[in-house]
C-alpha cells in the first residue's frame, strides 16, 4: 500500500488531497501557505489535516529509511530470510520495526564484556558475595594474566568492577532504588 493510501486512509481524506498536500510540502510550501493559498489543490483542507499528513509523511519515510537500514544489516551479516523480511516488511511502526530487529541487533563489546572473555567474572561474584571479608587486593591476584590482558591486580579489579557496573545497570530493581534515592 502507498504512503498516500495509508495517510487518506488514517486521516478519513481522499488519496487525491494527499498527495497534492505532499507535492506542495515537497516543493517547500509551508503548512499556513497551503491551507490558505492552495484549497483548490488540496481540496479544502485545513492547517490541522494538512500538518497531519506532513508528519505522517515523516513518520512513513523515517521508517522506511529504518527498514532499509535494517534490512542491509541483515543481508551484510548473511542472517536475511523470506520470512524475516516478509515480517520486517509488514512493521507499521518504529516500536515493532525494532522489536523484530532486536534479536539480530550487533551487540556492541563493552569493557565489561572484554572483561568476561579475560575471565574475570569469578572475580566479580567473589566480590559481590557477602564475603565481605574478602581482600579485593588478594583476591585479584590469582586472576592476572598478561596473556588475557589483565596485566596486574588493578586491571583484575577494574575489570571486576566494569563486569558489576553491568550488571547493576541493567538491573531494573537497582535502577529504580537508586533513582528514588537521587532523584525524587
């Protein structure tokens, strides 16, 4: 379905004012100019339906560029199936255009990250236990590794900690108790 069909169909107004509206947008009319200057062209439609259909016109074309995107993404990393892209193709909006490209979305490598593939992660539960009688110094030395990239016990323990600022962020719980504690 074309974007001018969808609009007039969203908007209860006939394809015609559509895309008359979106060639007088096109040519850099403004929304005033229009529903002033140019009834005849669009039918009678007023500034409120005109600006309507710019945005819509926006949104369509955002999520058209998204879809692109997404779909290069995909055909790049050889994961684009029929199906996929029947479904991607099929997304109305931004929020379901993203939730079908979550689970195929590049993860980015974060320190933490780096740290657990270092081996580091034993380290951080240790820390995070309740054996608070822990020496975090001790601790960290049996987990240097030159060949790993940890270099000394200040790497050990930098990584430990970038592994539970992690963890604390994605924490929903956490988030929530930290921000009532700052913010409200």
């Amino acid at each position: 379905m074309a974007h001018s069909q969808k609009i007039a169909g969203e908007l209860k107004v006939s394809e015609r004012q559509v895309v008359a509206t979106a060639a007088l947008l096109a040519e850099g009319a403004t929304v005033p100019f229009i529903a002033r200057y140019r009834k005849e062209a669009t039918g009678s439609l007023d500034e409120v339906a005109i600006a309507a259909i710019r945005d819509r016109l926006g949104e369509l074309e955002r999520l058209d560029e998204r879809r692109a995107a997404i779909l290069e993404s995909l055909r790049e990393r050889e994961l684009l199936t029929d199906d996929l892209s029947r479904v991607i193709a099929a997304s109305e909006t931004m929020t379901a255009l993203e939730d079908v490209y979550a689970p195929f979305r590049p993860r980015r490598r974060t320190r933490a990250t780096i740290a657990r593939e270092a081996g580091l992660e034993p380290l951080a539960d240790l820390l995070f236990s309740d054996q608070a009688r822990v020496n975090p110094q001790t601790a960290a030395v049996s987990f240097v590794n030159p060949d790993k990239g940890v270099a000394d016990v200040d790497a050990a323990l930098a990584g430990a900690r970038d592994i539970l600022a992690e963890r604390f962020s994605d924490d929903r719980t956490a988030r929530a108790s930290l921000r009532k504690l700052f913010w409200d």
